[in-house]
C-alpha cells in the first residue's frame, strides 16, 4: 500500500477488505454480508446471522478498554433480542493489533465480562456536585448473569486478525482461484471491481440496499476493465497503477504486425491540443514498424472521442506539419469514408504513420473488414463507450483520469 495513506483511510480498506474475503469464502452462492448495519459487517448464511465488529489497529497495543465499547454495543442489541424486538444472531469481534494480544485470555467468563468490558465510571452532577459515578451496563439493561452466560456462547473474540497486506494477498488468492486467473487479473480486474463495489454500497442510505449475496456479487465483479478507483489507487499508488498497466499490455520487445486501434476519450476542458499530439505522437512512434527492410510494415489506428471536426482538423494539421503522414480513410474533400483506402498498408515507400479514424462507426467499419489479427486498446473517461462481441478482437478497456497519463502507460 501506498504508505502516505492515513491509519483511518487504510482502517476503511482493512474493513472493505475484510468484506471481500468473506463474501469470496461464503459456502453459497446465495449467502450475503450487509455492510455497516448491526456492526461493521454482517454475515447472512442459511443457518444465521453473525454481526462482525472489525478493526485495524496497527499501532495500538490492545487494552480491554479499546473493546469495551463494541462489546457493550453487542451487549445491547443482545437485550434487544432477549426482549423479543429482534432475531437473535451471533457476535464477532476481531481485529489486528501491534501487541498485547496475550492480555486476554479466552474463554472469558462472567465475572471477567462485568469487571473488564461492562462497568465503568463517568464523571456526572449528583445533587449540583459533579461526582464520578459507576455503571453497570448489564444492570442497566436488566440483564443477570445466566443472560451474560448466553451472550457469551453468542461471543467470539479474536485479537489475532491478518496483517493489512497478508489479508490483501488472501483476496487476491481467492479471486485467483475462483476467476482461475493470473495474479494480474485478479488484482487489476476482480479487486478493484470489488473494492468499487463494496465501496458504492457502504455509502447508500437504507440499510436494505447495502446487502448483496455472493452470487450478485461475483456478477458485479467479473468484468475485464480497468477501472480507475480512486480507492485502488490510493492502495497501489498512481506511479505504481500506471507501470503495472505498461508492464502488462506494452512491454512486448518484439511488436508483432497486427492492426491496433488505440481509441482515446479526451476531456476537451482539461485536455490541449499539446497532451494529444504528444500521446499521439508516442503511438505512432512505438506502435508502427516502416523500415525499408520489414517485410510487414504497420502502423496504428487512432480515434479522438470528444473532440470536435474543426479540433480534429487542428491536430491532423499539426501532425502533418511535424512529418506524421497520415490516412484518414476519406479519399476527396466531402467523401464518404472509404475502408478499401483506409485498408491501403502503410509502409517506406507511402511514409504513411498513423490511420485516424473521425467516427464511431469508422471503427467498427474498419474491424469488420480486417483479416488479420486485431486489438482494440480504449482508454475511457467514465464508461466504455466502444463495444465488440467479436472474440477474434483482444479489446483492453482502461479508465483513465486525464489524457496524459496514457503516456506513462504506453
């Protein structure tokens, strides 16, 4: 993890994350969590309901007192469920701690309950005197010991939670083997969806809309699309995302002559026409073999979403001016795209560099007419807004922030 990020910021990943790990070992499929509703977690099987209480105190050494709270908490819904308003469920407790953990020993017993976790004192105005007073919290909700005997059987505590990056490893196991996928899958594809996911249902309001089963869940998350999650990114680091992104997709040292297509969504309020011509430039640069010796020369295909016609004339402008020789696949001024010119094969003797493309519907001519082996490289903004079905296309879909990150990419 990036280390500049805040205890509290990483406490809420070891929650999410702790989420993720159940609802990927759940037995059935049907089998759900809920995320902040009894407690920070709360696990639905077929048998019952256990509410999870989990905490991330790297650098806290355990006390009694740093449990208190939560215990008391469960201890009070228990009184509920005694009282006939609620179902009765089972209690967790655990969390990962620097040390101190042999400051408890388990099983705990009634007495150790009341002294350590149920009685404590506060400073309150007796008689116009601020006086300390003790309370006794299960006396408080009318509970007697053969009652704290039952809340106990209910309790689990473990003091002994994974470490922040070995839970994070256990996840991306799981998902390696449930997706039978590469490391790389798992934790750019599956995690990250997941980490969205669970993210967007922390933060909706009725408690009913934050429970997904583990088949809803395992839908949501088994899309091949990186997605740019600020939350990822605050775990791997920006510079980290970037080349791991290039590591996987453009690290080949021997580029093969397949038909690319790098398809670009720009944001024209943030983005220049400098950040482009130089994204564009670096395409046509490592993308396109024109060698007098190379016996199948290429070059790449290139699509700008968002920009405007007069703003497309601009850059084409400026790409010629700067030597790029391009084919835009319109033979005369006011002609209709034609695939047969956009087809013609760039190499020496034409000088052609880069194959723009003006429209949607260009590119989809254009694959459809192509024999050879073809990949579809989309950077997008928000969503994909270039689809294939086609499984003879290898179509990479990466979401980006701004359009000059895809140079430390590609």
């Amino acid at each position: 993890m990036d280390r500049s990020a805040t205890d509290a910021i990483k406490g809420y990943f070891y929650q999410f994350d702790y989420s993720i790990l159940n609802l990927l070992t759940l037995v059935q499929p049907e089998e759900a969590i809920q995320i902040e509703c009894i407690e920070d977690i709360d696990i639905h099987t077929a048998d019952d309901t256990t509410a999870i209480q989990c905490k991330y105190y790297a650098k806290t050494e355990y006390n009694h007192s740093v449990i208190k709270e939560p215990i008391m908490y469960m201890l009070t819904h228990f009184a509920e469920v005694k009282a006939g308003r609620t179902p009765s469920i089972k209690y967790f407790l655990t969390g990962y701690y620097k040390s101190g953990q042999d400051k408890l020993q388990l099983p705990i017993d009634v007495d150790f309950l009341k002294d350590n976790f149920l009685t404590y004192t506060r400073t309150e105005e007796v008689n116009k005197v601020k006086a300390k007073v003790t309370h006794y919290h299960h006396i408080e909700l009318g509970l007697d010991d053969n009652d704290l005997n039952l809340f106990i059987n209910q309790l689990k505590i473990d003091l002994n939670g994974q470490e922040f990056d070995a839970q994070y490893n256990s996840i991306i196991k799981a998902l390696k083997r449930v997706f039978n996928c590469s490391e790389f899958s798992a934790e750019y594809f599956f995690y990250n969806n997941a980490l969205r996911i669970i993210k967007d249902l922390a933060i909706k309001p009725k408690a009913s809309d934050r429970l997904i089963t583990q088949r809803t869940f395992l839908d949501k998350i088994d899309k091949k699309t990186i997605l740019f999650n600020e939350w990822f990114i605050q775990i791997k680091g920006l510079k980290a995302h970037l080349a791991a992104l290039r590591k996987e997709y453009f690290t080949q040292l021997n580029i093969s002559p397949f038909e690319r297509f790098f398809i670009l969504e720009t944001d024209t309020a943030y983005c220049n026409n400098i950040d482009l011509i130089e994204v564009i430039h670096l395409i046509a640069k490592k993308w396109s073999k024109l060698t007098q010796r190379e016996t199948s020369p290429f070059c790449p295909y290139v699509f700008l979403k968002g920009v405007t016609a007069e703003k497309l004339i601009e850059i084409k402008t400026q790409l010629l001016n700067e030597g790029i020789l391009i084919n835009d696949g319109h033979p005369f001024l006011g002609s209709d795209f034609n695939t047969t010119l956009i087809l013609k094969p760039a190499n020496f003797q034409n000088g052609i560099k880069l194959k723009v493309l003006s429209t949607v519907d260009n590119i989809s001519d254009t694959l459809n007419v192509i024999s050879k082996r073809k990949e579809v490289y989309q950077f997008y903004l928000t969503e994909p807004f270039f689809n294939t079905t086609s499984e003879q296309i290898n179509h990479i879909k990466i979401q980006i922030n701004k359009i000059s990150e895809i140079k430390q990419i590609i």
